[in-house]
C-alpha cells in the first residue's frame, strides 16, 4: 500500500507538467490571438505574407451606443479602445445586452499597395461595414433592425491608411458585439 502511494505521489506531478507543457505547446501553436497584427490603440500594421490571415484583435476604438458612420467620426478622438471579445455583449457599457455600438480601425501599410480581403465572422446581429468611407455591405439590417446571423467577406485595396468602420446593432441576441476575430489576408488566404 505505501508503494502505491509513493508511485501515485511520484506520478501525479508528472502528469500535471505533461498537461502543462502539451497546453503551453498548443496555446502558442494554434492560437488566433497569437497571429495577431502587430499595432497600438486605434490601429493595426499589415506586415508579413497576406497569404497567411492575420488577425485584427486589439486597437478597435470603441463607440457604445452610437451607430456613427465613417463621415461622424471624422476629426474624433475615440471614447475607448476594446479587442475583439472583450466585450460579448452590451452589458457593461450599456446596462443591458443589447443595443448598438461602433468599432473603428486603422490599418498601416508601409509597403506596396495590396488586395486584400476583411472576413468579418457572425456578426450575431446586424450590421454595416465600411471600408475607406464606403459602405462595402451589411449583414441583416440595423435600421430598421433585422438579424441576420453572417459571415462576411469585404475585398478592398489597402493602401497607406486603410479605415474600417463596422456598425452593430442587437435586439434579440444575448451576444451582441465583436464576439469572434476579425482575419484580413488575400481571399485565397489560410487561416
């Protein structure tokens, strides 16, 4: 009986460190977050091979309760800054779940002019999204307000400065803001 209870003793940690190294090893291996672009608040920098996506987490200003077009926040200084799914829904910001919000990014190209392509997955709700001031589509309608659960691919050429304005508005979801990662990449990119 003492045997077993040192080999169990001997045993556990062992164990635990395995389970501790294969997550660590996984975590970095197959982590969006960790594909994530490079950037502050407010923006993101397009570096390395578009044909990998990329993946646009932090720096999203963050307008809640506001439906602003790309022409409203001209000259605006962001209230607040978020990463996709800091925030599933409302809640916090407004006091309930549902209710709309404003998302603006910056992307920076310090090279050649590229075609690249936003993918922009399930909205949860509606929505717009602009691309350099133009409204490149919508995922159900935000006025009037009708859902439409989406995945959504925008094409656009990404100069020096390429702005991305994406509107939601939610009703009738429990999750309602920018719950899952946006990825930018050629259309033909892997992920």
């Amino acid at each position: 009986m003492k045997r077993d209870i040192k080999q169990n003793l001997f045993l556990m940690p062992a164990v635990l460190l395995a389970g501790a190294l294969l997550f660590t090893i996984l975590f970095s291996w197959d982590n969006k977050y960790a594909a994530a672009l490079p950037g502050g608040p407010g923006y993101n920098v397009l570096q390395g091979n578009p044909e990998r996506a990329a993946f646009l987490v932090g720096g999203w200003e963050y307008y809640p309760g506001e439906l602003l077009t790309p022409a409203d926040l001209a000259g605006r200084e962001a209230e607040a800054h978020t990463y996709a799914g800091e925030h599933p829904n409302f809640s916090k910001q407004l006091g309930s779940p549902y209710g709309a919000a404003t998302y603006r990014l910056y992307l920076k190209n310090t090279g050649n002019t590229r075609e690249l392509a936003l993918y922009l997955p399930e909205l949860l709700c509606a929505g717009r999204v602009y691309i350099n001031g133009v409204l490149a589509g919508t995922q159900g309608s935000v006025q009037p307000y009708r859902p439409y659960v989406m995945d959504g691919i925008y094409a656009f050429s990404a100069g020096a400065d390429t702005e991305i304005v994406i509107q939601r508005a939610n009703y009738t979801h429990y999750y309602s803001g920018m719950y899952y990662l946006p990825a930018i990449g050629t259309p033909q990119a892997d992920t």
